[in-house]
C-alpha cells in the first residue's frame, strides 16, 4: 500500500513538473515570451527617438522658413538671388573628404 502511494505521488509530481517546464503558459514560454518583449521594448525605443527626430524636423518645418529654405538648397539645388553658384571640377581637398566622411557615417547610424 505504501509503495503504491509513492509510485502515485512520483507520478503526479512528474506530471506536475512536466506541465511546468514544457506545458501550456509552462517557464520555457514564459522565457521566450519574456525575451519577445524584451526586443519588441527596443524597437519600440528606437521608433519613439525616430518620431521624436521626424516631430522636431515637422516643428521646425511649421515655425520658419529657415529649416525649409534649407531643404530647398540640399535637396532641390536651390540658389538664392543674391548668391552666386560656383562649380568645383575635380578630387576636393582632403579636408573636405574627411569632413564629408563624418557626416556619411552620422547620417548612416541616424544620430543627428
């Protein structure tokens, strides 16, 4: 009778732990899931400094004509009247490549 018991209470606590361990809502989903939040919290961290970047550029767009006058010459060419457009032919000296070299790589890992 004694043996009986054991042999059902063993059963019953290795059913138990299974159910734990590998189970429905069991520790190992709970991990996984634990670690699907974990990255999702970093994308979203990342998304809220980009809508943070996007708001201030559309603040900056709505309050004056400097920010669009900006966009206008770096993306659209513009001159202004009383300005004069030179034309550089050939390699621009190293410093300017230096210089070009770091805003490249600021812009490539997004930090303004």
């Amino acid at each position: 009778m004694f043996r009986l018991l054991t042999y059902t209470l063993l059963l019953l606590l290795l059913i138990t732990q299974y159910r734990l361990w590998w189970g429905e809502n069991g520790l190992l989903e709970y991990r996984e899931i634990g670690r699907l939040v974990a990255h999702q919290e970093q994308e979203n961290q990342q998304l809220r400094k980009r809508n943070e970047r996007l708001n201030a550029e559309v603040q900056d767009l709505k309050s004056g004509l400097d920010a669009v006058e900006e966009r206008a010459r770096f993306d659209l060419g513009m001159i202004g009247k009383q300005e004069t457009f030179f034309w550089l032919i050939g390699q621009p000296p190293a410093e300017f490549r230096l210089f070009a070299d770091q805003e490249k790589s600021l812009e490539e890992t997004g930090k303004p």
